[in-house]
C-alpha cells in the first residue's frame, strides 16, 4: 500500500507580525513540530492523518497528501511536493512524497 511520508523541512517564525498581531510573551515557532521530524499518512487507504500531526497543518496539506497516498501526483506532476501549513505567523514547511509500505517501516 502508498502511504504519504511528511518530512518538516522548516520552521518559520516571523518576528514582526508576531509582534503586532500576537501580543503573547514568548511566542515564537511552532512547538508542535521539529525539522527532520518525519510522518506517514494511516488508514486502511493510507490517506489519514497520522499519529501527533497537528489538525491545523493536516487540512493545510491533507488534499496533496491524499493525492500521493493515493498513487496521483499533485497539479499532475508533482510526485514529491512542498507545502506548508497556513499560520501565517509561523508556518512550517513539509515535504511530502509517496512512499510504498515497505519503505514506509525504514522510517
């Protein structure tokens, strides 16, 4: 079975607009996620959210996950693809690509 392996590239943080529009002492990058952290879509299908990903940045890139898990390729060709999460604030960026079952247990 094609699972989508979500690697996090970076972590964005943007000081300025934080600072004007987040007034809360100490925010600063996501906390949630580590570049080099490294996930697999779930599911009977391979098309579900994996296990401790963030619910925001999945509906971010859900539909191109989908799309690899699902053996397509994102805008028609795509087969690895870089998306983020929508905070705008302090987005993530992931690189997302489909991977067979087997590679999937060497991660």
């Amino acid at each position: 079975m094609t699972k989508c392996k979500i690697t996090v590239l970076k972590r964005e943080f943007y000081k300025d607009l934080a600072d004007e529009y987040v007034p809360v002492p100490g925010f600063g990058p996501c906390h949630m996620m580590k570049e080099g952290d490294v996930y697999l879509t779930t599911g009977p299908f391979g098309n579900q959210m994996p296990e401790g990903f963030c619910d925001m940045a999945w509906q971010a890139i859900c539909i191109q996950a989908c799309t690899l898990a699902g053996g397509g390729k994102v805008f028609g060709h795509d087969e690895v693809h870089i998306a983020c999460c929508n905070d705008g604030v302090r987005p993530v960026v992931f690189r997302l690509e489909a991977v067979e079952d087997g590679e999937s247990q060497r991660v």
